[in-house]
C-alpha cells in the first residue's frame, strides 16, 4: 500500500511502495556500509594484514595470484597499505554517509536525494580507483558493492517522476 507524505507546497503526495522498498534497503545497507568502515579505519593495520599475508582464503585472491596455487605467501596487492586502507575507510564513510542523507531526502521524494545517493555512488568507487589503482584484487568487494549502488541509482532514476525539485 502506497504512503502518503506532505510534499513542500502542503499538499499530500502519494509515495510509491517500489521507491519505500528501495529507501529501507538503501538506508539498512548504507548504516552497514559506515559501521563496516568505521571499523575497517580502526582496525586497518590488521585487516591489510589479512589481506596480504595469505590468512584471508578468498577466491577473488586465488584469481589473481599468478600460478593459482600457492595462497600461505606473501601476496603485495596494488597500492595495499595501512596508510591508504584507512584513507579509503574514510571515503566509504564519506561515501555511505551521502548515500544515507540521500536516502532520507529520497523517502521524502526530493530529488536532490537522488543526486546526493548518485554522488555518494561515484565518490565511493572513484575512492578505490584514486587509492589503489585498477587492480580489482586490492579491494574486490568495493567494487562488487559499488555496481550494486549503481544498480539501485538507475532504479531511483526510473522514478525521478515521483520526486519533487526543492527551490
């Protein structure tokens, strides 16, 4: 059942329920995208630990390790260190954090909303690229995680319609 939500003039607007099941899953996966880097910028030492040393067994590092056998060695992954790990946690805070306020914005059916989520999207992958280059193997899930933004900015924007310019 489609909600009702007070647009700017005062006049009632009807939200649709596909736009309402698109901001709960934005807004619950853009929380665990902040909470998930907050915790990778304190724990960065050891999580590129992980990363490099081999204790991580991922298939996405069997892929790109070069004889495809050997995962217990030392593996140097692009531009993979504690320094820019922690640079790149506070781009996906900064990230998800545009993506959170454009979510709200979004619920309330403004369009800027839809273009604070859409630069929130492009920030977090231009994020990975500026720190570590195009090797994928660095921070494979970042990437993975910034298709499916990009997903979810083509299905906000078959419903720009809905959503009202603020003056």
């Amino acid at each position: 059942m489609p909600e009702e939500t007070l647009n700017s003039t005062g006049q009632n607007t009807i939200r649709p329920l596909f736009i309402t099941i698109l901001c709960i899953i934005t807004f619950i996966g853009s929380i665990v995208g902040v909470v998930t880097n907050i915790k990778g910028y304190i724990n960065a030492p050891e999580e590129v630990e992980n990363i490099t040393s081999g204790k991580t067994k991922t298939q996405l590092k069997k892929l790109f390790s070069p004889d495809n056998t050997s995962s217990e060695e030392l593996v140097r992954i692009g531009n993979l260190n504690v320094e820019n790990y922690k640079k790149f946690s506070i781009g996906g805070i900064a990230s998800y954090l545009l993506c959170l306020v454009g979510t709200v914005l979004i619920f309330k059916l403004k369009r800027t909303g839809f273009y604070s989520f859409t630069l929130g999207t492009f920030f977090n992958l231009i994020t990975h690229f500026l720190l570590f280059g195009d090797n994928f193997g660095a921070m494979g899930i970042s990437i993975v995680g910034s298709l499916a933004l990009f997903v979810f900015v083509i299905l906000y924007g078959m419903n720009l319609k809905y959503m009202e310019d603020v003056a």
